[in-house]
C-alpha cells in the first residue's frame, strides 16, 4: 500500500511505502525535513488531468525552505541590461582613455606636466597603450549593447589617430651646420676676446626708431620669411616664433631662467631686433656695435632647453664676416656638449621659432636668406 506524502517546505510529493508512515524524512529537493502522515494508509490514485489532457499547474514552493533558496541563488541579470563587472569595466576605460589622451593633446595645446617630460619620447607610446587599453574596456564593458559599444571604442580611436597627428612637428631640415670652422679655433687662441658671462653687454639701440614691443612672440610656426634651422630641444608645448620687422636683424636677447623636472631650465628666450631700445639687466645680452646674431650653440637635446649661448658676428655690406665672430655668455646653465644652430657665417638671425609651454621645449633660428634678403 503506497502512501502520499508532501514536503512543508517546498511542496515535492512523493509516493512511499507504508511502512514510512509517521517517520520524518528530508525532501530530496529542497534539503527540508518533513514528517509523513500516519493517518490512513491509502492507496495514491494517479495524478489528475484536466479536460484538454495536461496536468494540473504546479504549486509555486512556500515556506522557509524556498526563501533559502531563492537567497541562495541570484536572479539573472535580465538580457541587454550591464553587470556589475560592466560598470567596472566602464569606468576604467573611461579613466585609461582620459590619461592616454590627455598626454596627447595637452602638450599639443601649451600645457605640461611634469610627470609627461620625465617619460621623454616614450610619451606617446604609453598614451597610445593607455588609450587602446580604455577602448577594449570600454567596448567590453558595451557588449550588451553592441552598436554603442562600437560607437564609443571607435570615437577613442579615431581622437587617438588625431593626437598623434597633431604631435608632428613643423620642423624644416634646411639651414643646420656646424659652427664656422674658425670660430672655435679662434675661440681657443684668443679667449680675452670671450665676454665672461654675467658681464653687461654694449647696447646697439638707435633712438631715433621708435621702441618695439618686449615681446614680439606669436603663436603658431614662422609665416615663411627667412631660412629655418632644425629645432633643438623636446616635442612639448606648443609652436612659436618671434620675427622682426623686414629690414631688421637679431641683435640679442632677453632670457628668463627657471627649473623643471628637478633640472635648471629656460622659460623664455626672447630675440632683441636692430632698432630696438634696450635696457641693461642679469638677463640681457646684446652685441657690441656693429656686431649681430649669426648662430646659437643650444644645450637642449633631451626634453627641454637648459641653455644657449648666442655668437655674434661683425656686419658688413654683404652680411656678416666669419672672421669675427665671438661667443656670447650662457643663458642658463648648461648641462652637456651644445648643438650649433646657424648658417654659412655670413648670414644674419632675423628671428626664432621653437615650441613651448611652462618652459621653453625647443628652440631653432630664422636665417636671412642666402644672398642677405628674407
């Protein structure tokens, strides 16, 4: 004789053997323990069916049993609707997308930070991993919804692809060289003719012109006048570049010296044109008269420049002799061999263009053109 018995918990029958009647078992579904009825062994008739053949619904468990159940087991997540983990993984593509970028544009657009000149040139090859490892979190983070997760991936590639085309250069190869052969060797037989640096320099000032503006520096590369050197120094900041009025030539220059980086740096080197008023000052060097910028020895090969030394050369009616050409002093302090910056010798500087931000990152001239025109 079978006897019918239901668990408390979660609503499982089962079909036993008499003999259970009155004995506590523990469902097999649900892990609950149940007490079987003693009161009349009855046979179990088969399950009913309903008119259309199927059997009836079944109960929806209750009890205890299936709230530990129901805690036990997490729902899932409905479809189309992001995770938990797809939050996380949206927030670190967010973050490793804005540094990757923020290291491209923000030296495209004059900003600095210190942290991007010690990476040197690896900066862009670190923003470029940052900004691919933003775009596959993000993308990944967007799975459930696949348009949007293309959208976003791609719109961080596409910036990437901008960035590192705005990190070109505008750097002309033409008009680099080595320093006129005699100016060192004569630099060597003759140093009384050195001005020692610190040492106020003559002023070549005409009053009779009126005074040009401190700083005639502009945004942006050379509008094309002249013979450009290449530029020595970093790849931060942004372009600039200070040109004279036609007719005038670089006599000098004003400097401001300053530290970066943990290291003694320029912040600005601005030209002094013929014609201009001058002032004496630490932080002014001018040629004697007569005399005029031919060429700048730059110690800035690594991310910025930490010194120049301008050399003058003697005017003459076809430009400037190379036989007379002197060193100026150090503007700033520098720090290893320098790179010379100028023409044949008799060419005049008419102008500079570099790049910088909080400091100078590098610097190039702009020669008169050959046959002494602009």
């Amino acid at each position: 004789m079978a006897v019918l018995a239901e668990c408390d918990a979660c609503g499982k029958k089962y079909r036993l053997d008499d003999r259970f009647a009155g004995r506590t078992l523990t469902c097999k579904s649900c892990g609950e323990e149940f007490t079987v009825s003693d009161r009349g062994a009855a046979a179990v008739a088969p399950p009913r069916r309903s008119e259309g053949g199927s059997a009836p619904p079944r109960r929806a468990p209750s009890g205890k049993g299936a709230s530990k159940r129901s805690a036990g087991k997490p729902a899932r997540a409905r479809q189309g609707e992001p995770s938990a983990a797809s939050g996380k993984l949206l927030t670190a593509g967010g973050w490793l997308s804005f540094l990757g970028l923020g290291m491209l544009f923000l030296p495209v657009l004059g900003l600095q930070i210190k942290w991007q000149h010690l990476l040197g040139d690896a900066r862009p090859i670190v923003a470029a991993v940052l900004t691919v490892a933003g775009a596959g979190c993000l993308f990944t983070g967007l799975m459930h919804n696949l348009s949007a997760a293309a959208a976003s991936a791609g719109m961080v590639l596409v910036l990437l692809v901008v960035g590192f085309v705005l990190q070109t250069d505008d750097e002309p190869g033409a008009g680099g060289g080595a320093a006129p052969a005699n100016v060192a060797e004569r630099a060597r037989q003759n140093p009384r003719r050195l001005p020692q640096p610190g040492t106020p320099q003559p002023r070549n000032a005409n009053p009779a012109q009126p005074a040009a503006p401190p700083s005639r520096s502009q945004p942006g590369a050379p509008a094309g006048r002249g013979e450009q050197t290449p530029l020595v120094g970093g790849r931060g900041g942004g372009p600039f570049h200070a040109v004279g009025d036609p007719g005038q030539y670089v006599i000098g220059f004003r400097f401001e010296p300053g530290e970066w980086a943990g290291q003694k740096v320029l912040k600005t080197l601005e030209p002094i044109f013929s014609g201009e008023q001058v002032e004496d000052g630490p932080h002014t060097v001018v040629a004697k008269p007569g005399h005029a910028v031919g060429g700048l020895r730059v110690d800035g090969r690594e991310k910025f420049v930490n010194a120049v030394m301008p050399v003058f050369g003697k005017m003459t009616d076809t430009g400037l002799d190379p036989d007379t050409y002197y060193d100026g002093p150090w503007l700033g302090s520098p720090q290893r061999t320098p790179q010379f910056l100028g023409g044949d010798g008799r060419r005049r500087v008419i102008g500079i263009y570099g790049r910088k931000g909080l400091v100078l990152d590098a610097v190039g001239l702009i020669l008169e053109s050959d046959g002494g025109g602009e």
